[in-house]
C-alpha cells in the first residue's frame, strides 16, 4: 500500500495531501520534519492514511496549552 496525510483546517476540511510515501516510518519521518511549514500554509491538522484506510487522526500541528 502506499502512505499519505490529508491535510486539514482545524473543522477537518480536507485542504490538501502530501506525496505518497512507501512506508508508515517514511510517512511519520515526513510530517515530523515538514510540520512547520505546513503550519505555515494554514495547515492545522493531519490524517494518515494506508491506502484508502485511516489509520489515524486528526493529529494537531499546534502545541498543546497544558
């Protein structure tokens, strides 16, 4: 299967999805690096999906306020 995220606003309308990724480790890595630019583009939240299955999400790309 081939990786991907979705990319959303923070009310989960799908805005976007990245480059298909051979593996989840390769998919994670990505997001891990790009996430400050992808806040950058009003990005505020990802899904991964494997295929056309969710795998999880939303994940937030803003700190959390504890």
């Amino acid at each position: 299967m081939t990786w991907t995220w979705t990319f959303e606003s923070s009310i989960g309308d799908v805005i976007g999805r990245s480059e298909t990724f051979e593996s989840r480790g390769d998919a994670e890595s990505w997001v891990g690096e790009a996430f400050g630019e992808l806040l950058e583009q009003g990005i505020d939240q990802v899904r991964l999906f494997d295929g056309d299955d969710e795998v999880y999400g939303p994940m937030s790309l803003h700190a959390e306020n504890n």
